[in-house]
C-alpha cells in the first residue's frame, strides 16, 4: 500500500516539474495540490508540507474509504443472501477465473482485470448503484477562475462564482431513464414488493453490467458519463477509489468463493423472538430484509444498514 502511494506521489511530482502542459479551464485535483505543496518553492523558501506531511494527508484521502468499503460489503452480501440466483453465477465467475488458485496466490495483474470485468465486478457496481456511499455530493463554484457553465438539452448555463450545488446521486443512480428495470432478469423477484420503487433489493440486476460476452470474456457496461458516480467524477473525484475498488473485490472474490450466503427464518435465527407457534418461510425472511435495506438504511459520515438482517454463511463443497 505505501508503495502504491509513493508511486502515485512520485508520478505526480514529475508531471508537475515538467510542466505538462494541462487544458486552462481544468481545474488541479487533490492530489496534485497535495504534490505541489510539497515541492521546492522557486525563492527557495519552506515549501508548504514537509514529504511526510504529504505522504499522510495523500494515505488519508486515499484510506479514507476503509470504513464505506465495510458498509458497501454489508450491502453486497445482503443483496446476495437475497438473489441466490445471482450469488451462484456469480460464484460461477469466481469458479471459472480463480479454478482451484488458492487465496495467497490470487494477484493483482493476474486476478483483477478478470474479477472486476466480471459478475463480481457486475455486482459491486449494482450495490455502489443502489446504495451509493455518499447520496449527495457537494459542489462549488470558486469565485475567481475560468467561469463554470453545465449544459442542460443544449442550452448552457453559466454558474455564478460561490455557488453551491448537490448533486443527488441517489436519484441519478435510481433515476428509471437512465436505469431502467431489464423484466429479462435471471433472477426475478416474487415478493410482494417486487413491483414497488425504490425498494433496492428488487432493483438489484448485476446482469444490467454485463453489456457484451466475447467467449469466456465479459465487457461491463461503461455508463454515460454523470450516470454513475459513486466516487464522483473529474478532478475532484476520489482519490482512492481504484484501491477501493481492489480491496472490494478481494474481499467479495475471497468470501464467495469459499462460502455462500443465505437469509435466516426466524425459525432458525437464534436470537429471534419467534416462538415458533407461526412457520416462517424464506419469502418472508426476504419480505423482512427488503423493508431493512430501504427502511434502515442511515447516512452519516456515508450510508450505512442500521436495521439487523440474520444470515448464515455456509462453507461452499
């Protein structure tokens, strides 16, 4: 991980020291503010952060992202235990590019462009889509500066200095134009909110991603772009998501692979006040956990599932 970092730092630096020539109306991303404060300053003063200072604030940005990859993969495996369908192809995937690999084996250059070009790939882009980890993002027009101007049907609208604008993710990533429910779906839902909006669970159609198979290959859809912007997008856009990304994926690819998930009736949860006097049935249990991710769904620092669901994770033969 540092190695990555002082990579992504040393690239940078010397991009900045030679001066590549940048379009004027791009504005500098977090990075390379972070990476031209750190370098010498030309009238040989201090410059603004000691390398330390930069290697921090740049481990930081880029592992801020720790605790929302944790609350994404909480969505994951929750929208999994409740398409078991989709679990099983996805696990086909894994099956087919890992074969018998063991885990301290898998690598990135091997691995990952298989993994991510995947269902399991197909599947982390359907749960940022449906719990997006920050639902509205800010932005701000500087007051100085190029002017700023966001074309709307072709018209263009220019944006006043100091602007604030919110971006509501949520909306653009649940938005039916742009995408819209696929009734060819391999894993059609039965429950009785199947056809109610924006219930996640029955959203969920990682096949949607799946745009063209070329032999045992798969391309994922590549959105237009302001479709899908679960980190953002442009210079502003999050520093870390491509370490977020890889540290999803392991995590999704090493937990599938060796076991699957399942929803627990209350019949078989332990700590469920059922007393057993009414039979409770897997559709039920999935009923329960659909109201949970669209009910007790909270956001804070990013979205989060406060309402429990019980699941059982069985070691896969």
């Amino acid at each position: 991980m540092r190695r990555y970092m002082e990579e992504m730092k040393e690239r940078k630096e010397i991009e900045l020291q030679q001066n590549l020539p940048t379009p004027s109306n791009k504005p500098q991303s977090i990075l390379e503010l972070l990476v031209q404060a750190g370098l010498p300053v030309a009238d040989g003063s201090q410059p603004a952060l000691r390398p330390d200072q930069v290697m921090g604030n740049i481990w930081t940005f880029v592992f801020a992202g720790h605790e929302t990859n944790a609350n994404t993969l909480t969505f994951i495996i929750l929208l999994l235990a409740c398409h078991p369908v989709a679990q099983r192809a996805m696990q086909a995937d894994l099956d087919r590019i890992l074969q018998d690999t063991p885990p301290d084996q898998w690598t990135y250059d091997a691995h990952f462009n298989p993994l991510i070009n995947s269902l399991v790939g197909a599947v982390i882009n359907e749960a940022l889509r449906l719990f997006t980890v920050l639902p509205v993002i800010p932005k701000y027009v500087p007051p100085t500066g190029p002017p700023v101007s966001i074309t709307i049907d072709g018209q263009v609208h220019p944006l006043p200095p100091d602007m604030i604008a919110f971006i509501n993710t949520s909306a653009i990533h649940r938005h039916p134009q742009y995408w819209p429910r696929r009734d060819s779906s391999t894993d059609m839902m039965t429950s009785k909110n199947r056809t109610k909006r924006p219930f996640a669970v029955s959203d969920f159609d990682p096949e949607r991603w799946i745009q063209a198979t070329d032999g045992a290959k798969n391309v994922l859809l590549n959105p237009i772009p302001g479709r899908f912007i679960p980190f953002s997008e442009g210079s502003r856009a999050c520093l870390g998501y491509r370490f977020a990304l890889v540290e999803l994926c392991a995590s999704v690819a090493i937990i599938f692979k060796l076991s699957s998930v399942r929803l627990l009736t209350r019949d078989e949860d332990n700590n469920s006040s059922n007393s057993g006097a009414t039979a409770d049935t897997w559709e039920a249990a999935r009923d329960r956990a659909e109201l949970a991710l669209s009910e007790g769904v909270k956001f804070d620092m990013s979205l989060r599932a406060v309402h429990s669901v019980p699941v059982q994770f069985e070691a896969r033969k």
